[in-house]
C-alpha cells in the first residue's frame, strides 16, 4: 500500500514557478514558435491570402516543392559515439569570405509585399548573425538601401538578364560600386512558371482592393495598416510595378539568354560569380571551366517548371563531377537544420533558405528573421552534437543515407549504337519451341510501378 500524507507547504512551495507574462504580443508568439513550421503557421494566420500563398506556392501541381521537401523527410543519419564533442564549429569559408553558419538568406522578390520591413529585415538580421544576405533584382529596396541595413555583412546580388541588356549591366556595376562581393546568375527563368495560386488569388504587383482582399482583410489589420502607411510597394531596380508575376516576368525577361551573356557579366562583375538554377550533371560540367566561382543546385523552390529534378537528390553526382572545380551549393525544400546538416555531408558548400526566411519575416519582421536563424542554428548545432561531429569539414557521406520512394524506369535507347547493341541482342536470342505455349499470359510488373 501506498502511504498517503497531507502535502508538505515547503515541498509545495518549491514546486511553484510562476513565469512572468510577457507583454509583448510579437515576442509572445515568437517565444512559442520551436520550429520553421511554427513560424509558417504564425505567417499565415497574420498574412492576407495573396501574399502568403505566393510565398508558400509553387509552379502547377507543386510536385517539385513537394519532393523537394519529402527528399530531405527520406534521410537516415548515422551518429558515431564516444567522440567527446562538448562543442561545435558552424563557421563556413563560402566564396572566399566567412559565413558563421552553412547556410544564406536567398533572393525572393516581392518581399515587402510579404511584410513591410521586407529585404531591410532580412539584410540586418543577416549581418546580426554573420551570414550572407542575396537580394534579388525583383526585390523591393535598394541595393544601396540593403547595404545600409548590412553595412559590415556580407551582400550578394542576384541577377536576371533582361531584354534591355543594359538594364542589367547597370545593375551590375551599381551592386559592384556598393560593395556587394558575389553575384548570383540566374538560369532557370527563361519564362514564367504556371504559378496557379497566384492566378486563383487575382494576384498582382501592387496588391489590389477588391471585395475578396477587404474581407480578407478583417482578421488581419496589422499588415493593411502597414501596407497602406509606409512607401508605396514597388521594385527598387526596375521601371515596371503593374501586372501579375508571369506578364512582368514575361515582358522583362530575355529567355534566349546564352553563355554569351554569362560571359558578359563575367567580365562586367570584379567579384565572385555563381550559377544559380542548374538542374542537371550535364549542365554543371559545361560550366566548370567558365570563370564560374560557384553553382546554385535549384529548382526555383519548385516554382518554374513542375516535376523538375530534386536538387538534394542531384547532389552527390554532382559534387562528385565538379565539385574540385568550384563550390557546389543548394536551395529548394529547406525547412529545418537537419536538411542543412544532411546537404552538407554530401557535399554542398552552402545552403540558401527562401521560404524559411519569408515565414519568419511574415510572422515578426526583423525579430522574425532572427528567431528564423536561431531556430535552423539550434538545430544545426544539436543535429551536429548528436552526430558527434565537431566541424562542418568532418561530415560525410558516411553520416546519411538518402532514402528513395521511386525507382527510376531504364531509358530507352537514344542513339544508333544502343539501337545496334538492342538489335544484336535480339539476334542472339534462342528461338523459342514450337511447342511452346502461346496462351496469354501476364506481364511481371517493374517494381518501381
């Protein structure tokens, strides 16, 4: 029998531990987000339905995002023990400078769309924490207003070739003339991928008032206010502001783009030059040799073409191809700091976060950008230690195992000499007996079917 007793004041007392309430509403609810995930659920309960579901959707059916990000759920880490590990080193030497930690800010446009501190936000929380900041030529502040927000950081300039080609030179010499020490040559959006939320939403550039949007409105008045009080929402490097994504992108946008034209910035650009938007091993080894400092493995967050290669799954083969050549980094389907640690043991150099950082800025602005860091830097940190590794240089293939729901269904023959070693195949075959049966029977299925 258990001995029951009248609960002991003293005992009780120690027991109690009353917190005091934070007062702050946006502290609050960023004191409870743990992970990427709770902040996207803050961002969509305090964003419009426009804005939010262009930073959450992708191209057509979303399949690529959505592989992208069941890629890096199919993992199996393999932790060593007994390695004595009480600290870990996050730091990254990434295109001839420091990164206190193996992952960027990546470009996005649009972002003060999304909340209104948009790329200010993202830049000084970037430089806070010690890692590179991308602005897009899409964005919404300055290149010269994100060096003031990063001033001591590291900026990086990502470019889209325009029509008017000149257009996009000054840009160039305008991110070189204000420090920015790499730049990010975009490849995968010769056109405009079929982003369907955005034209179920009506969206458009600036966001219009309609019946819709005002209803939506009502449970969300902070980013209206902020909205309708600060600047004018527009492109801080471009003429063009009215229209939905696909006709500015399509009206400004050069899709016969060429090698040519990489050589042309090369020249134009005294920093680093990196590819960003390969897609195949093919592709990676043409551009070895090119002057290129670095490649981006993406698929534009899954936004441009739809069922496109799984940049993590390329990544082995690819850093394997090229990867003494130059730095191979990746993006798409991030969204936590296992996906980071697992990408950096097999061989990327470096991480971009888009979405994860949007979540953030959507759920607190530049607090929000930082709880975004210091959630994916915690996990980085923890997914290392358990690992018990103690520098980003000791992770390795050995330490994941990526894990595959398809098999891929042999090609068929593409050439004449396939075709000749098919037909010769065929010729050696032994006949089958007359006397075998000729009844129907059932084809063995492949196993990837």
């Amino acid at each position: 029998m258990v001995k029951r007793q009248f609960p002991n004041p003293k005992e009780l007392a120690e027991l109690i531990r009353f917190k005091a309430p934070t007062l702050n509403a946006k502290r609050r609810r960023l004191d409870r987000a743990l992970t990427i995930h709770d902040l996207r659920d803050i961002a969509k309960r305090r964003t419009p339905k426009a804005p939010f579901d262009y930073t959450e959707g992708a191209a057509e059916g979303e399949i690529s995002l959505g592989r992208a990000r069941q890629a890096f759920e199919d993992i199996e880490f393999h932790p060593a023990i007994l390695r004595n590990v009480p600290v870990v080193d996050m730091s990254r030497e990434v295109l001839g400078g420091p990164s206190a930690l193996p992952f960027g800010i990546a470009p996005t446009g649009f972002t003060r769309m999304m909340q209104t501190e948009g790329e200010t936000a993202g830049a000084g929380a970037a430089g806070a924490a010690g890692i590179p900041f991308t602005l897009s030529t899409m964005g919404t502040t300055s290149i010269e207003d994100v060096k003031s927000a990063n001033p001591n950081g590291r900026n990086w300039f990502q470019l889209y070739v325009m029509r008017d080609r000149e257009r996009s030179y000054e840009l160039v010499r305008r991110a070189a003339a204000a420090g920015f020490d790499t730049l990010f040559f975009t490849v995968d959006t010769p056109v405009s991928g079929a982003r369907l939320r955005d034209v179920r939403n009506g969206f458009s550039i600036p966001p219009q008032l309609t019946p819709a949007t005002v209803i939506n409105a009502i449970p969300r008045p902070e980013w209206w206010v902020d909205f309708l009080t600060t600047p004018k929402l527009e492109f801080a490097s471009l003429s063009s502001t009215g229209g939905t994504v696909g006709e500015l992108i399509d009206g400004m946008f050069d899709p016969t783009i060429s090698f040519d034209d990489l050589a042309t910035i090369r020249d134009l650009w005294p920093g680093k030059i990196v590819v960003k938007g390969v897609q195949t091993i093919e592709d990676a080894k043409l551009l070895a040799g090119r002057g290129v400092d670095g490649i981006v493995l993406s698929n534009h967050g899954g936004r441009q073409l739809d069922r496109a290669p799984i940049p993590f799954h390329l990544l082995p083969h690819v850093v394997r191809e090229v990867g003494s050549d130059m730095e191979v980094h990746l993006d798409t389907g991030i969204m936590s700091g296992a996906d980071i640690v697992a990408s950096i043991a097999l061989g990327a150099r470096f991480t971009l976060i888009g979405r994860a950082y949007l979540y953030g800025l959507m759920a607190g602005g530049r607090e929000g950008v930082d709880k975004t860091i210091s959630i994916l830097g915690a996990q980085i940190e923890r997914t290392m230690k358990l690992l018990e590794v103690s520098t980003l240089d000791e992770l390795g293939p050995q330490h994941v195992t990526q894990l595959s729901r398809f098999t891929a269904l042999p090609k068929p023959a593409t050439d004449a000499a396939e075709a000749a070693v098919s037909s010769k195949a065929r010729a050696v075959r032994t006949p089958r007996p007359a006397s075998a049966s000729t009844g129907n029977s059932r084809a063995k299925l492949h196993p990837s079917t």
